[in-house]
C-alpha cells in the first residue's frame, strides 16, 4: 500500500512517499533508505545487514518545498505546494495520507482517521500550537479536497506521551487555572522517540516491551525521553516545545521569573521576550550561532562563548539522563538521535562523562567512528546511535490507524 507522508509548516511542506508492502515481502525487500551494513553490532557477519534496518517499506519519492506564501518562494501557498507535491509524484493506487500534526492535547492518544469532528478538535487545539496546528489544519484541508477519496490520518508529535502518569504531567500550579487553560505537560518529538526506543531494541535484539530506554533527540529542537517498556514515562519538553534542554534558538528550563523580570524591570513587552526566549535563545543566544557544527569548531578554537555554550548544553543533557535513571529505575541503554545526536561523537562523549559508576560508558574509537553500539562491550548500559526516522514512523502509525 502506497502512503504519503506530509509535513507541512508554516512556510514549508515536506513529504515523502512510501510503498508499503505486504508483511510476507516485507523481509525480503527491505527499504530504498535502509542501510547496508553498520559496525559496532557484534554481528557474526561484519557485512550483514542487521534485523533493526529489514523490512521496511521503499521511499519512493521525497522532497520539500520551501518558503510558501514569500517572494521568490516555491509556491504561493498550501494549496499550490499541495497540488505540486500531487503533480510531481505517481499517486496511483495510493492507500492513506498521513498529516503530522504537532498538537494533539490531551484528546488524541493514537494516530486518528480524520473526519470534519477531528478536524473541528484540531482547530480547538490551536491556541496551544499557534504556529504549528494552523500549517497542518492547511495540509489536511488541502489534500482532502484534492483527494477525497483516499483516507487520511492525523498522526501527533503529543500522543506518544499520554502514557505520562498525571504526576509527571501536572504542574504545581492553581488547579483551577490548569484546567480551564488545559495548562499540562504534553511532551513532543513523540515519533521520534516512539521509532527510535523500538529501533534500539531491535538493535540489542530484545523485545521493547522489555527494556527501559532513555532517548534523547538533539537537533535544533531538542528532547529527552525515558521509555518503560515501549511507553513514554516521563519527557524534557513541557506544555509547548520551549522547556527542557539547550536547543538550538530556544532557552530550554528557565526560572519564570525571567520572564517577569524582563517585563517588569527592563520593560520589554511580552511578545518580544517570547521571540527572544524562542528565536534568540539557547546556542543562538549564547554564541550568535545555532549550528552545533559551528559551536564545536569556535570551541576547538578556543572561543570562550563556544566553549561555555558547549558545556551548558552537554550539563543540561546529563542532568536529565540523571534524573531519567533514577526515575526509571534501571535502563537498557541510553540513545541518540536526530542531527546533534547521530553526528556529533563530541557531544555524546561530554553529555555522558563520568558515569561510569552508574554502568555508563562510551568507547571512544566506536564513538568517533560512529558505530550503533558506541559502549564497551561489557558496558551494563548500551550507548547507541540510532538514526531516528519520523516520516517513517508516520507511515507505520498511518497504516496501524487503517487497520492495514
């Protein structure tokens, strides 16, 4: 069964079209994107292609089109970017449509077949994603219209986390208020996470319903999650994607009364500390750079701000893989993912340094080679680095949503 895939933002729409097929071919024909052969498994076969990467459906055609609605862009909006994406590509015998759609709320716990009443609770959601339901909502208006016979779903980066127990969700705040303003902890990168935990059992070959977890998704937005058992426990990201670690443009945990103190004393209003705290933040406002690439090299140079950036976005990690640990219990191992995560061996290494008494180690030649498994062998929690594949994983929960 065909599935396109549709990410559409504010100014963007990405896709990707999948061909899925039957579980029977499944294993004999693994994916267009799958990858031929990993070191760092211990697999008897250095050039075998290890179970975590079999039987996953073709890319058949992906791409994005940028900078909709703005001069010189590639479309005038969703509805032209939309209809080039149908133009572009061969949708014959195309089976579903998955939308991702970043807020969920506390209403959607699964991928869900949208209808107008699902698109009618979206819109209800959108105060608490303004810049994110709104693209979707455009997305899924679109492709209905230009293909209402072909059903679609609606996947949410939040619902991989309604398994949050209430007192890892609750804020400590006028009970009233929180529920008239549905002001929770939501959680997001849901898909992300969701893939990579079960792909990371697959790698050490144990089933997921069995082993605890401890993702950490590291790209220009940035999370951590701890997985029990294939269920999310606990994670960094709070009522919106603003909270928890150092990311990219975005502050991460702050003191609220920042915020009361940039209005109160220094006078700036409201929406411009909310641009600075969500555009002008983390690695962008420590250093004027958001690239981690471009941290790394000023800090290998011995630039003060580089190096200091480096430092407080390494401690901000540990200090949640710290917390993760002691709140599961015990964990299976600890993986990386997304564009810091897969490539940066420098920051895997500082993120987890000195943790060795907790069974927490990194082997530094894996490491800089870039194996999966990047912990010694008799290490008692794997460090691994898992490419993380969210257009997938929509696919997968599209699919799951039909019931196919």
């Amino acid at each position: 069964m065909k599935i396109l895939v549709l990410n559409c933002g504010s100014s963007s729409v990405k896709y990707r079209l999948f061909d899925d097929p039957p579980p029977a071919a499944s294993a004999a024909s693994p994916s267009l994107d799958a990858t031929p052969s990993v070191t760092g498994l211990g697999s008897s076969d250095p050039g075998a292609e290890p179970a975590v990467f079999r039987g996953m459906p073709a890319t058949l055609a992906k791409g994005l089109i940028e900078r909709i609605g703005e001069a010189g862009g590639d479309a005038a909006d969703h509805t032209a970017a939309l209809q080039q994406v149908m133009e572009s590509i061969d949708l014959s015998n195309l089976g579903a449509i998955g939308h991702r759609v970043v807020h969920g709320g506390s209403l959607f716990s699964s991928a869900t077949l949208i209808d107008d009443e699902v698109v009618e609770t979206i819109e209800r959601l959108v105060p608490l994603a303004p810049l994110h339901n709104p693209a979707a909502l455009s997305g899924i208006a679109v492709a209905r219209k230009l293909l209402p016979d072909v059903p679609q779903v609606a996947v949410f980066d939040t619902a991989f986390h309604q398994t949050i127990a209430p007192e890892g969700v609750t804020y400590a705040i006028d009970a009233g208020l929180a529920a008239d303003w549905q002001i929770r902890r939501y959680g997001f990168h849901g898909t992300s996470h969701a893939y990579v935990a079960r792909e990371t059992a697959a790698l050490l070959g144990r089933p997921a319903e069995e082993i605890n977890v401890i993702t950490l998704h590291l790209g220009n937005g940035a999370s951590a999650c701890a997985v029990q058992g294939g269920r999310s426990v606990a994670t960094s990201m709070g009522m919106s994607p603003q909270s928890g670690l150092v990311m990219g443009t975005r502050s991460g945990d702050i003191d609220p009364t920042v915020i009361f103190h940039l209005h109160r004393v220094a006078g700036l209003p409201i929406e411009e500390i909310e641009r600075s705290l969500t555009r002008s933040a983390g690695l962008q406002g420590l250093t004027g750079a958001n690239d981690m690439r471009e941290i790394q090299r000023r800090r290998d140079e011995g630039d003060p701000a580089a190096t200091l950036a480096f430092a407080v976005y390494c401690r901000r990690i540990k200090e949640h893989v710290g917390a993760y640990l002691a709140l599961l219990g015990h964990t299976d191992a600890i993986t990386f993912t997304a564009g810091v995560g897969e490539n940066s061996p420098a920051v895997r290494s500082a993120a987890l340094q000195g943790l060795s008494t907790l069974g927490i180690e990194i082997d530094e030649a894996r490491n800089n080679r870039g194996d999966r498994i990047v912990s010694p062998d008799a290490a008692r929690v794997a460090v691994c680095v898992v490419p993380t594949d969210e257009e997938l994983e929509i696919a997968e929960e599209t699919r799951k949503a039909l019931g196919a």
